[in-house]
C-alpha cells in the first residue's frame, strides 16, 4: 500500500493536466496515516501550503490545529487531502474543469486509502463528496444546514464541517466551529 501511494505521490506532483500547474509551485499530496479510519478533504493549499508542500501549515494550519486539540484529535491518526492539488490563483473558486480533473486523484486517494469517514471542510469539498456519493445537496442558502450532521452511504460516513479558514473570515463563528469539531 504505501509504495502504491508513494508512486501514486509522484504521479500528482508531476501533473500538469489543467492551468493550475502553471502558477503553482507543489502540487499536494494528500498526507498522514495512510490506515487512517478518518480522511479530511479541503478546497485547495493556500500560499504557505503551495511553497512548503505540506497540508495546512498556514493560518488555517493553526486554527485546525487549535481544533484538533480541542477535540483530542492527532494529526497522526487522520488523513488530510484537498480536492483540488495546486493553489488557486489569487484564492479564486476552483472552476468546473479544474474539480474535474482533480477530482479523480481524491476519488483514487479515498479508495486507496479507504477511510471509514469523509470530513470535507467547505463548500467545493462539501459538494464534490455529495455528488460523489449521491446524497441531495441543499440550496445555498440552506448549505449551513449539512454541517455537523452525519450523512451514511453504503460504505462510508460523511461528516460534512465548515472549512477551518472561515474562523479566520469572521471569528464570531469560532465557537460554534470548536463546538463542531
């Protein structure tokens, strides 16, 4: 398994199959326990994560890992991955196409790693994953709603949260993020 995955790594750093590769400087690869029962998805590396390599090493790295305190979760324990691999330009959202083509490293990542629970952080991850497993995604307005509540598929729970950045967008919702976690 972890040659499959180390092979796998190098095939998503080389990957230049939309724009994004050429603004980028890593291409990320998922990271932590490949046995994981757990598996986190965010959108896409922000600046820090793009220079460095490495999952949420920024603001958003800082407030994950307050969560993840509070919570007694180790990030050894957990499997972290974005839908999107490369940094997106200027934090703009990730375009049909882009999702599209992403998308099929996290769907090989999910099998090779075979996670009991999906956690997708956000929106785009939110909605790729219901897609995925065909569960009906609510209207934008009632969005809110999928957070924190467990969704069962055949073979997987998802556990749908708000991406760790939006503390960092409004820190009124911090608590209710802590108590989320």
């Amino acid at each position: 398994k972890i040659m499959e995955i180390e092979k796998f790594n190098k095939e998503i750093k080389k990957c230049s199959r939309c724009r994004l590769s050429e603004t980028r400087i890593n291409a990320l690869c998922g990271e932590g326990n490949t046995g994981a029962k757990l598996m986190l998805i965010a959108q896409a590396p922000g600046e820090n994560e793009d220079r460095e390599g490495k999952m949420f090493i920024g603001s958003s790295g800082k407030v994950l890992d307050e969560l993840f305190k509070k919570a007694n979760i180790d990030r050894k324990e957990i499997y972290m991955t974005n839908l999107i691999k490369c940094m997106l330009p200027k934090y703009r959202r990730p375009k049909q196409d882009e999702i599209e083509i992403c998308s099929k490293y996290l769907d090989k990542e999910i099998a090779l790693i075979n996670p009991k629970t999906l956690v997708p952080l956000g929106y785009y991850a939110i909605k790729y994953i219901f897609e995925k497993y065909a569960i009906p995604l609510p209207s934008k307005s009632e969005f809110c709603e999928v957070y924190c509540k467990i969704f069962l598929t055949t073979d997987k729970k998802i556990f749908p949260l708000q991406h760790p950045a939006a503390v960092l967008h409004d820190n009124s919702l911090k608590e209710k993020i802590i108590k989320s976690y």
